[in-house]
C-alpha cells in the first residue's frame, strides 16, 4: 500500500509566510559613513582634479621639447638679405651698388660620397677639390660651399644636378670703377654685406636696411610640406647715399698719385681734391706701397687718420688771417727783408732775395717764408689763432671716418716765441 504524498510545507522555510500571528524578525540597518572619511575622499578627488588641469596648463603653456619634435614637423627659415642702398658720387654716377651673385650651398646628409662631389663641383668653379670636401661632410643639413661667385659660374653648378648641392642667390658688392675706386672713403662691406670700413661702415645702418625672412613647415628630409605653415617677412631696402665726390676725378686722382708714388720710390700717397667756395671734397685718393714693393690704394684712410705738418700749403691761412683782422692789404706792398730773426733762429726764402717790397698776393704766389711770418706779426698771436681754429684745424671734421685724427694745436696758453713763425708757414702743428 502506497503511502500518501506528504503536503509542502512553505511556513517551515519562510515562517513569515505562515498564519502564525508570532512577531517577524526586522532587517538590520546598514551601517553609517563617518564625516572624516567623505572629506578625505573629496580632497583627493580635488587633488587629482587639480593635478590634472595643472599638467594639462602646463603642457599647453611649455610643452617639451623632445614630445614637439616626435609629433610635430620642424619650421624651416630662410633669411631674405635686404637690398643694400647704393652710394652715389655728387653727379648721381654710381660708386659702389650691390648686383645678384651665386652662392653654392650644400646639405651633407643627403651627399653620399663628399669626395666624388668636390671633384665634379671643381671642374665648373675652378676651386681645388681639397678645398671643397669639409664642406660637403659632417653634420647639419647645411654648409656654405662658395659665395658670391660669379652668376654664370652658378648656372654650371646648377646643371649638374647634384643631389645635397643647392645655388642660391645673395648680393655682392660692385665697384663700377673699378676695385681701387675712393677704396678708402667708400669703404668695403665684409661677406655677409655689412660696412666694415669708410662711408659703408659709418652708414651701415642707413644703408643695409632690414632683412627679411621666410619661415615654412619642412620634413625631416627638409623639403617644404604642401599646404603646410608658411609665413613670409619682407625685406626693408637700405637707403641710398650720395657723396661730394666726383667719380670722375677721383678715378684721376688715384691713376696720378700710383704713379707718383711708384716713380718716387715712396712709401705712401695722399691726394684731396676740394672746391674753395665750399670745402666740399671732390676727390680723395689714398695709395701705399706694399710689402711686396706693388703700390696700390689702400684701405686706410691716410686723409682722414694721419697727421703731418702742412707745410707752405698753410701759408694762405696765414695770409687769411692778416687780410681779414685788417693788418695788411691785398695791393699793398709791405717790406720783406732777405732773412728774419726770431729768438736767435735765422728764417730764409728759397731761392734768397735782397730786401723787398710785395703784396700780400705776391708773398703767397712766391710762397715766401719771411713774407708771410712778417704778415703773421703784423697780426698777431690771438687773431693768427682765432683764424686757424676757426678753419677748423685741431678739430675733427664732419665727415665721421673711423679713427679720424683732429691734429695737432697747441692751445694760445702753451705757445712759444717760435710759435707764431713757425705756424705761419705751416710748421709746429700738424692736420
């Protein structure tokens, strides 16, 4: 006999579930966070908040370098030389100006066998091949090969393709008269077109101007990027110059005086070429000879830096001076003995001459010693001074040369009984 099916029981698992009118067990509270953990857990949120915008600031306003270099394409410059003004003489003929040369320029990465380059680039430009191989190795990606060659020169480089092998374009400074032409007071501008010497280095600022420059968005193999950054300057051209000088005479100036120099076996040579009625000077050639024995114009301005006596050439200072306080009269004769005697020191004309009568005009046509210190005499100490200060002698011109010497004279306060004589034939000081 088969037992009956015993009924299930839900009451016995869930008593909750029973009819059973006993009390039903509460659920237990969760437990509580205290204040001190929630605050600890807000400042470090803030904390990390802070840090984080602080990298992210800090990032943005200096980013590393190394990071920029990994993820960025480097900027390329080139420098765009401004035009250099041109010097002009007083009729507007051109004394030094500056015309487009060829520069050869190379990027050592890219050339693979330096040596097989400096053989091919020296048949075309005439250089020996041991001269041009540094420059072609090493590293960088760029190194001057030749500058400021001639433009045809350029173009034959040019046609030989040569990978790493560039020919840009740079100004050269030219001489239309040649290289000797007012060398000294022109000056000379060094390679990379700055005055070094003369006007070109006193007005270098007026004359270089401002360069200007192109920035572009390169690869590492440094060829521009399509589309990429690209930013251009322009530059601002120098200014033009126009001096007193004649081209003309000072290319006359400078023939005579080489030849003058070199038949008289001497050392150096100084020629200034002014107008009277306005002290403008017109010409002014300076040659010296060299160690070799070969005179040629030099770069020192010998006018302007040196000082010498004048000489008999001062003598119509003195005549100026005499003329002009009243002492003496153009057409009127005063008396020049055959020698004069000042503080035991015997003064003679050459050739000698009897007791005379001349002008003033004739004293200075025959330049005569004793005629021109009797006319300093009749003029006296202060006013023969006042007159040569106010020639500007003992004073630097306003030319602005380099190095340029004011002379030498004496204040009044130092001269001596000999003074007077000797200044007025152009002895005792110096210009």
């Amino acid at each position: 006999m088969t037992p009956p099916r015993g009924r299930f029981d839900a009451s016995a698992r869930h008593p909750s579930r029973s009819g059973s009118t006993g009390r039903s067990r509460p659920t237990p509270p969760l437990p509580l966070v205290g204040r001190g953990r929630v605050v600890t857990v807000l400042v470090v949120l803030v904390l990390a908040l802070g840090g984080l915008v602080y990298r992210i600031v800090d990032v943005q306003a200096t980013p590393d370098p190394r990071v920029l270099e990994e993820v960025s394409n480097p900027l390329g410059e080139i420098i765009v030389p401004a035009p250099r003004g041109t010097v002009f003489d007083r009729n507007g003929r051109t004394i030094a100006l500056s015309l487009p040369a060829a520069t050869v320029v190379s990027d050592p990465r890219l050339i693979a066998d330096p040596h097989a380059v400096a053989a091919a680039l020296s048949e075309v430009m005439g250089i020996k091949a041991e001269d041009l191989v540094d420059n072609l190795r090493g590293d960088g990606a760029f190194r001057y090969v030749a500058r400021q060659i001639d433009a045809d020169v350029g173009e034959h480089v040019d046609d030989l393709g040569i990978e790493g092998i560039r020919v840009i374009s740079e100004p050269r400074r030219e001489h239309p008269n040649g290289g000797c032409s007012a060398l000294a007071a022109v000056g000379r501008v060094n390679i990379d077109h700055v005055g070094m010497s003369g006007i070109e280095e006193s007005y270098d600022e007026h004359l270089s101007g401002t360069a200007g420059r192109v920035m572009k968005e390169v690869g590492v193999d440094g060829t521009t990027i399509p589309g990429g950054l690209e930013e251009v300057t322009a530059p601002t051209e120098g200014r033009d110059i126009t001096m007193t000088l004649d081209r003309n005479i000072q290319y006359q100036a400078e023939a005579m005086m080489l030849e003058v120099v070199a038949a008289a076996g001497a050392s150096s040579g100084v020629a200034l070429v002014s107008l009277p009625a306005t002290g403008e000077i017109v010409a002014m050639a300076n040659v010296a000879r060299a160690s070799n024995g070969i005179v040629d114009c030099t770069r020192h301005n010998l006018a302007a830096t040196w000082s010498y006596e004048p000489g008999s050439v001062f003598k119509p200072v003195t005549a100026a001076a005499a003329l002009s306080s009243g002492a003496v009269y153009e057409h009127v004769a005063i008396d020049v003995p055959s020698y004069l005697t000042v503080w035991e020191h015997r003064f003679e004309d050459t050739p000698t001459h009897p007791d005379t009568q001349w002008t003033p005009t004739e004293i200075v046509a025959r330049s005569s010693n004793i005629g021109t210190i009797r006319m300093a005499q009749m003029t006296g100490e202060e006013k023969l001074y006042r007159t040569i200060r106010s020639f500007g002698f003992g004073t630097r011109t306003a030319l602005d040369f380099k190095g340029e010497s004011k002379g030498i004279l004496l204040p009044l306060s130092q001269w001596s009984g000999l003074s007077l004589p000797n200044m007025a034939i152009g002895q005792g000081l110096a210009v």
